[in-house]
C-alpha cells in the first residue's frame, strides 16, 4: 500500500471538517427554520376546530324557516289561525284545517279556488258551503279582494299582486308573471293582445277581472 493511500482518509475527513465550518451557519439557519416551521403547524393545529358535523347556513334554508299566518275559515274540520313556511300552498292550508267537510261546495271550489296559489302572510282562506256562495254571491269579502283561495270581487289587473292573480282559476305562477310583465293595460281584452293568457283561460277568467 503506498503512502498517498494510508492518508486518504485523513484527507477526506478534512475536508469534510472544513466543509462542515464552511456551512456551519446555514446549516443552523436551516435547522432553526425547520424547527419554527414545524412548531408553526402544531401551534395552527391545536387551534382549528375539530369538524363535528358543520352545518352551513344556505338561501334555501333561511327561505324556509321564514313563517307567515293565515286565517282558514268556511268548510273545513279545524277553522281558525294557521302558521306556515313561506311558498306554503292553498292545498297545504286546507289539509292543515282537516279538509273539507261535508256540506263545502265542491262545485264551487273546483272552479274557484287554485289550491297551487301559494299562501301569503296575514292572508284569509274561506271555503263556502253548498248554495252560500249563490245566497250571497261575493260577499264573503270584507273588502274587496282581500281574501285569498276564493272570488271576493273583481281581481284588477293592473295592481293585483302575484298570489291574488295565482287565486285566479287556471292561473299558476308563471301565467301570473306574464299577467304582471305586460302591464298597464287599457282594458280586460289585452291580455290577450299582450300574449299573457290565451283565448280559453281569458273566457275563464275575464268575468273576475276589472282595471
């Protein structure tokens, strides 16, 4: 073995040495920065909450905690003072007053009352019973149109809201909102003229209507 080969590793170890003085600081940045970072994550950890079955408010929810109250009267089981989600039904109201008894009009109410008319808030649902509503003719109304599901008079259609003209036999929401685009209206007939009900929904409801 010659003399260079036994120094080999004396060499190497120099080197490494020098090498080691060489970086010594960065390396103990390095080792330090290591350090915090780490640190960092456990401290961030402990603070974050622990995800326990969130529950994220949503439009949606907020639309259908909202409650209105509407006074069911007339032919129904259970009369009285009924609360309900917003975007409720007539339907729904005459489901929740028990239904319809025995002596209510059924002739009446299936021209008359839409049950798709969504309920409005402080709202009045009454439910004749057989030959009341030709006794009396409109005068369920203790002012004009101020009760919803049934005729209480002309429906104007140039300030009627959208709930009163979905009241409207055959008149869902999206006729309702054509009905309301095409205002003003001169007279009855341009509802037609104006695309916002055909021929046969007119002869069905131009009898209920006024401006």
């Amino acid at each position: 073995m010659s003399f260079d080969d036994e120094q080999s590793p004396l060499v190497n170890t120099e080197k490494l040495q020098d090498l080691i003085s060489y970086y010594k600081f960065p390396l103990i940045l390095a080792a330090l920065g290591a350090g915090l970072a780490i640190f960092s994550f456990s401290l961030v950890g402990k603070d974050m909450p622990a995800d326990d079955g969130m529950v994220f408010s949503t439009e949606a929810n907020s639309s259908a905690s909202a409650q209105i109250k509407v006074d069911i009267e007339g032919s129904v089981l259970n009369p009285g003072l009924y609360e309900f989600s917003d975007g409720a039904r007539i339907e729904d109201a005459l489901e929740s007053a028990g239904g319809l008894s025995d002596n209510a009009d059924l002739d009446w109410i299936e021209k008359n009352i839409n049950k798709a008319a969504r309920l409005i808030d402080g709202g009045k649902v009454y439910v004749p019973a057989r030959g009341e509503a030709k006794q009396t003719g409109s005068a369920f109304a203790v002012s004009e149109n101020n009760l919803l599901g049934v005729t209480t008079g002309l429906i104007n259609i140039n300030n009627a809201s959208q709930a009163e003209l979905e009241a409207l036999p055959g008149v869902g929401p999206v006729t309702a909102g054509k009905i309301i685009s095409g205002r003003p209206y001169g007279k009855i007939e341009e509802l037609k003229e104006k695309k916002a009900v055909g021929d046969a929904l007119f002869d069905k409801i131009r009898d209920k209507l006024t401006i």
